[in-house]
C-alpha cells in the first residue's frame, strides 16, 4: 500500500492515554494524527474508570484539561470495608499523605480530551482501525488504516505511540524477543455493573463474603459502579437486574446496614482481574502507553491514573527528541515508566487479595479465608497498615 499522508506522530487509540499523548503534542505544536476503531459516541459513552489520583489530576490541570473535571467531579478521602467483622471506615484523606481522589467519570474525561484536541487543531480518526505497523525500526514508521466502509490507506510518521490497549495492534507488531510481556491472571473475576441509581452509601464500598466480594463506587448523583465477584465465564446475560440487587443486598449485607437503592441496570460485564507489563515498553520508534504497555487489576482503579502519566511522560520525551533534538527522554522511557508501573501493580496484587477470599474450596481454603480476616483486622486496628494503605491507594 503507498503511503498517501503524512504526519510527526502516529497514535493508535483514542483513550485516555492517547488522548493526553495527542493534547500535549499539540500544546507543543506538533503534528499528530489520532486512529480510533470505534465511533465517537461510542467512545464518550464507554463507562470505565472514575477515580482520578491527585498527581494525576495535576497533569490534567498543568495541561489544560481538568476544566470540566473541576466543573463536575466530586472529591472523596473516604472508603468503608464490611464484613463479618462489621463495619469500619478509613478517612484516607486524613491518613498517609493526606490526599483524595476526584471522582469523574472517565467518558466524560474522554469527552473533554477529544472537544480540547479538536480545538487545539488535532486530527482524529473515529471508526478506523488500525490493521498493521511497518518500518517500527527505521526512521519512518507508518500504519495501514481501514475505515468501516473498507477504504484503505497508509499514514508514515516520525514516531507511533501504541496507546489501544492489550488487545490493540501495536503489541502484537513487536517483533518476537523485542520485550518480554508478564502475565497474571488473579483467579478472580468481576461482573462490573453500572446502575442508574444514586449512590446507597457515601464511602466507597468494599463487601467481603463467603459468597464472594461486592463493592460500591459513587459515579454520580444518579449513576452507581457496583462490582460482584462471579465464577470465570459466567455470561453477563445470566444476571438479571432482579438476580443483580438480590446477590448484591446478601454480599452487602443490607439486613444489617440498610437497604441499597435500586434502579435499572445500564451495563453489565464481566472483567477477568489480570495483570501485564511489558518489558521494555518500546521497540524501535514505536513507544506503547497506557493498557498497551501494562495492564492492571481495577482492583485498586490505577489504570486510567497509570495510563495519563505514561502518556504525559512520552509527550514530553517525543517533544525533547522534535523540538529540541534531545533523544535522552525517548532512550529512557521504559525505564522511567517501569518503577511505577510494578509498584501499582504490586499494590493492586495487595488488593486482591485483601478482598478475595480463595478461589476454590481447596484443603487450604479455611486457611486462606482467616488470613484475609487477618489482613482486614490490621487495617481496621493498626495505623501503620492504615498509612500505608492511604498512601497506595491514592498515590501513582
Ligand atoms: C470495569 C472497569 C472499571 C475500571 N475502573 C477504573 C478506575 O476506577 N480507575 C482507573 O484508573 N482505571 C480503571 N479502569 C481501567 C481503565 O479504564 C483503563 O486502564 C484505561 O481505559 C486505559 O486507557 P488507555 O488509553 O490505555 O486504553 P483504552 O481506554 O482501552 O483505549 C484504547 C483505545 O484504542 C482503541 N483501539 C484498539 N485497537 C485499535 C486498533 N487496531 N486501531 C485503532 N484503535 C484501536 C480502542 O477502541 C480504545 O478506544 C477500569 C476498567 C474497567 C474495565
């Protein structure tokens, strides 16, 4: 296929890590075209992530782009545990480095990300996927593009920036031995459900049962996440909203602390708790940010944080290597990345485990469960646990 336009930066994928790539490109006035499979609704309706760490927040508001953020997201610095311990609520706010989260939902973030490149003059491509990667290792890498009524075309850059996640194109063009990718899957799935209904409680919730784990995140006045731990393979058309509210009153356990406000259910899937990271996180000139490069357990909700800083941390290596000739940034971007990455991954593994019970009913099941009983007594009783906690939980 002959290349038929040209760019600096090539950009695969229109999430949150491509999109702050894009913003910040062209803050610095830099030639980018952004290729996203999906439509534009499509991808400024996809309910995900919610909560934004401070570090983070303060990329976006450096950049320009928390204005609506600001407008419309909430501040929390306070999550609850319940189990049949009872109850306890840990300010985190006011424990660790007494920071909080804002809550924003991440499509309207996206929303906002893609109404500021546009203004900023950027080129986006809704509905055109990218089908293969060429020349990564030379000096002019470019992409084949397929838009949905099936015409072709290729665009040759400078640079490319993997930004579509695990299951996008520019992991798979990193030729075998380039990286090594590390995997785990946490035995544990979720059905992550969003409910048009305000939040029951005012802390994020966190339900630890025999039955399985159950939580509750505010999204807005009138939309809640709810998450119910259920067997890998379950098929989310096999829980009816009825079937829904009925496990989520047992796990939560309602009887005790109150009913849950109810309403319809706008989403339901199910999410396998995995983990990946990708070591190094760039071959050639092709650069991989955000779930491309590792993706994390929702566990903690590092991802979207995670993916904003890779992002932040290749604009600026790119725009060293472009404006001012200085490749140092771009050499060390994984290494800059990695430290990060795997401390995040190391507290969402923590996660998991504090509030999954075992797996199966294996001969040390009855172990298993006492020493989550354990872990969740030391934060409920001990300071040092608590900071630590707090720390992690809010801190990239
Ligand atoms: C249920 C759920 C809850 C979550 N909650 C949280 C939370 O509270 N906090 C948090 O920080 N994180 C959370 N996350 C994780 C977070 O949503 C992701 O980590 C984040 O979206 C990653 O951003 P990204 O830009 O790397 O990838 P994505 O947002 O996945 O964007 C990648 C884009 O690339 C596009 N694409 C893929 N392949 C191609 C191709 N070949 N050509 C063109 N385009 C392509 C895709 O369509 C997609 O739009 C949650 C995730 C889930 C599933």
């Amino acid at each position: 296929m002959p290349v038929s336009e040209r760019t600096r930066i090539l950009i695969v994928g229109a999430g949150p890590a491509g999109l702050v790539l894009g913003n910040l490109l062209r803050a610095a006035d830099i030639t980018c075209v952004i290729v996203e499979r999906q439509s534009r609704a499509h991808v400024e309706q996809r309910g995900r992530a919610g909560f934004l760490a401070p570090d983070v927040v303060r990329v976006l508001d450096e950049n320009g782009l928390a204005k609506g953020l600001h407008a419309a997201g909430q501040l929390h610095g306070t999550c609850a545990f319940r189990g049949e311990h009872g109850q306890f609520e840990l300010n985190y706010g006011e424990l660790g480095q007494r920071q909080v989260h804002t809550v924003y939902p991440q499509q309207q973030l996206v929303a906002d990300l893609i109404a500021e490149f546009l203004d900023r003059g950027g080129d986006i491509r809704f509905g055109t996927t990218v089908t293969a990667m060429h020349g990564l290792d030379g000096d002019s890498p470019s992409i084949d593009c397929r838009e949905t009524d099936g015409r072709t075309y290729r665009i040759s850059g400078e640079y490319a920036a993997g930004c579509d996640g695990q299951h996008g194109v520019a992991l798979r063009q990193m030729p075998a031995g380039a990286a090594q990718g590390f995997r785990r899957y946490h035995g544990v799935t979720w059905l992550a459900i969003l409910a048009q209904a305000p939040p029951s409680m005012t802390a994020v919730t966190y339900a630890v049962h025999d039955r399985g784990f159950a939580g509750h995140m505010a999204r807005s006045a009138t939309v809640t996440r709810y998450y119910l731990q259920v067997p890998r393979g379950e098929a989310p058309g096999d829980w009816s909203d009825a079937r829904i509210w009925d496990e989520l009153g047992t796990r939560m356990r309602t009887g005790e602390y109150g009913p849950l406000r109810e309403g319809p259910i706008l989403e339901r899937a199910t999410v396998d708790l995995s983990s990946a990271v990708s070591v190094p996180m760039q071959y050639g000139r092709l650069f991989l940010a955000g779930d491309a490069a590792g993706l994390i357990s929702p566990s903690a909700a590092k991802g979207a944080n995670l993916a904003i800083v890779t992002a932040r941390t290749l604009a600026v290596a790119l725009t060293d290597a472009l404006a001012r000739d200085d490749q140092r940034g771009l050499a060390r971007y994984s290494d800059a990345c990695l430290p990060r990455m795997w401390h995040a991954q190391e507290f969402s593994h923590w996660m998991v485990n504090l509030l999954h019970g075992p797996a199966a009913d294996g001969e040390d099941a009855a172990f298993m469960r006492l020493l989550q009983r354990a872990r969740l007594v030391s934060l409920r009783d001990l300071r040092s646990h608590q900071d630590y906690f707090a720390e992690n939980y809010v801190g990239i």
